[in-house]
C-alpha cells in the first residue's frame, strides 16, 4: 500500500509516543466498558444497536459541516458586521459541540477495538479533535461573554477550522487506508446455488463450528445445533475475526463470540447483536445430498443478488 500522510507520522520510531498515549486512554475505556451493565452504552456507541451501521462517521459529518457552518457566518459577520448573525452562529456552534462530545465517545469506542499503526493514527486523531472540541468550547465561551465584540473568539474558530480539515483528513485514512469500520464479507462471493462443501453432515458434532472453504474466497461456518445444521459467514464482518474459533454463548448457546474483539452474532440469522460489528454476517440455507455431504446456498437478499 502506497504510503500516505498519516502512515508517515506513526510508522516506526516516529509514532512510538502515540503508544504511550494510546496505552493510557486505552486502559481508560477498556476499563470502563468491563464495568457490569455498560455493554447497551457500547452497542449503541458502535452503532450495533439503533443505526445498524458504524455511528461515528453519521456523526462526524454532522460536526465538520457545523464547524463549517459556523466558520461562514463567522466571515459573513467579518465582512458585514451584521450583529443577526450573532445568535445563529452561537446556536450552530452549541450543537456541532454537544454532537461533538457523541462523536468523541463514539470514535474512542471504535478505536479501542484497533491496533498497530491503525491505533497510533487513530489516536492521533482522536486526541487532535478532542483538542479541537475544547477550543471550539472556549471559542463559544467568549462569543457568549463578549457580545458583539467577538473577533478574538472569530479568529480562534476560523483557525480551529483549518485544524478541523488537517485532523479530520486523517479519521478518513482510517476508513480508506487502513479499512476501520469497513463490512469484512462486502467483497465475498457468497454462493446463490447450491454448492457442495467437502464436509459430511454425520462428521459434525453439536455445538462445535467447522469452518470450510466454499470457493470463490469466501468461507462458512457450519454448525449443528440440536440437529439442525446452520452456516453463517466465517469472517468476522468487523476486522475478519475467524469466527469458528469463537466461543457459542447466549441462551442454548446459539450466538458466537467474535474471539478477536468480542463481536457476537446470531448462528440462525446472522445478526450482529453485540459490537463492535455492525454489519450481519452472510446467512446461509443448508441441506445435505443424498450422499451425505453438506450443501449451503446464500439465503435472502445475498441469495436474490447473486440470482439477478
């Protein structure tokens, strides 16, 4: 991969201080989310519960364009010294903070579950935005205290702006360089037709997932539950976590546990029900061949695209 921006601020001995930082807060939300009854705080903060999809990009382009919003009118109000400006501009700033603070505690939720040079960029933009936060709340204190006498304040967002484009760039190599938050089966081919897996349905034992490969890149887990014989996609949809080396939990044990970050999924529909996966993984039909060998095919909307 062609070595961008961020990759040259954390690659190596450069990005060693990040650890330091990333170890404390790290310690900070991990410690807090091992806290009894804080799992719904982290669903939600994932997006797992709700939204259905990542929450912290839905929220940050809510905050860039606030702090967007305000920096216009903060030049219209240069230029025009228009004091109806005033109030609106102070309006849209104590939104764009208050929604601020959910994408701070969304995006350090979401970090939590990285590592390596993905972490390190990660923190550093975290912690560049939580700054960012903090001077932008100052800026609205002075703005409320000054009246319209409110150029220094101005000034400190206008600057804050610029600082907004430089850190905000860095959260989008997250995503596009280093795949944060991206589905792990978007790409897989799942199998519309009925395909034969090189697994007889009497080798299966209860409860203990199998994974087979089902050609075309993509793998199933296969597991027999009181008889019946289920598939779900294999890889994690979070980061690509195996998920056949998980652990089955949840009532009769019928859900598996993602063992690289603790996702957890239903076996019968494939359904994301814990973070911080927010996307289900693909849910398969299954039958057995008159001689004896397991067949999966790609059930409901995987199953009518790969039909089309």
């Amino acid at each position: 991969m062609p070595e961008t921006v961020g990759d040259r601020l954390v690659r190596g001995d450069k990005g060693k201080w990040l650890d330091a930082l990333g170890g404390a807060l790290g310690g900070v939300v991990g410690g807090f989310y091992r806290i009894p009854g804080t799992r719904p705080i982290k669903d939600i903060l994932h997006g797992t519960l709700v939204l259905r999809h990542p929450l912290h990009p839905a929220l940050t382009d809510v905050v860039v364009g606030g702090y967007t919003v305000v920096a216009i009118l903060d030049v219209l109000f240069l230029l025009q010294r228009d004091a109806a400006l005033l109030g609106s501009t102070d309006v849209v700033l104590a939104v764009t903070l208050l929604v601020a603070v959910g994408s701070i505690l969304s995006g350090y939720t979401d970090w939590n579950e990285t590592f390596g040079n993905e972490r390190r960029l990660g923190i550093l933009h975290g912690a560049a935005m939580s700054l960012i936060t903090i001077g932008y709340g100052l800026s609205l204190w002075i703005r409320v205290g000054a009246g319209p006498d409110r150029d220094p304040a101005i000034f400190l967002g206008l600057g804050l702006w610029v600082l907004v484009a430089v850190f905000a760039h860095l959260g989008g190599e997250m995503v596009f360089g280093y795949g944060t938050g991206v589905n792990r089966q978007a790409w897989t081919h799942v199998p519309g037709k009925w395909r034969r897996l090189d697994l007889r349905a009497d080798a299966l034992e209860d409860r203990k997932p199998v994974r087979v490969e089902a050609g075309d890149g993509f793998a199933a887990m296969v597991t027999k539950v009181d008889g019946a014989i289920l598939a779900i996609g294999a890889a994690c949809t979070h980061a690509g976590g195996p998920l056949d080396q998980g652990e089955l939990v949840g009532p009769d044990r019928l859900d598996v546990k993602c063992p690289w970050h603790g996702s957890v999924f239903s076996l019968r529909t494939g359904a994301a029900l814990h973070g911080p996966a927010t996307m289900d993984e693909p849910v398969l039909e299954t039958r057995t061949s008159a001689e004896g060998a397991v067949e999966i095919r790609a059930r409901g909307r995987r199953s009518a695209a790969a039909a089309s």
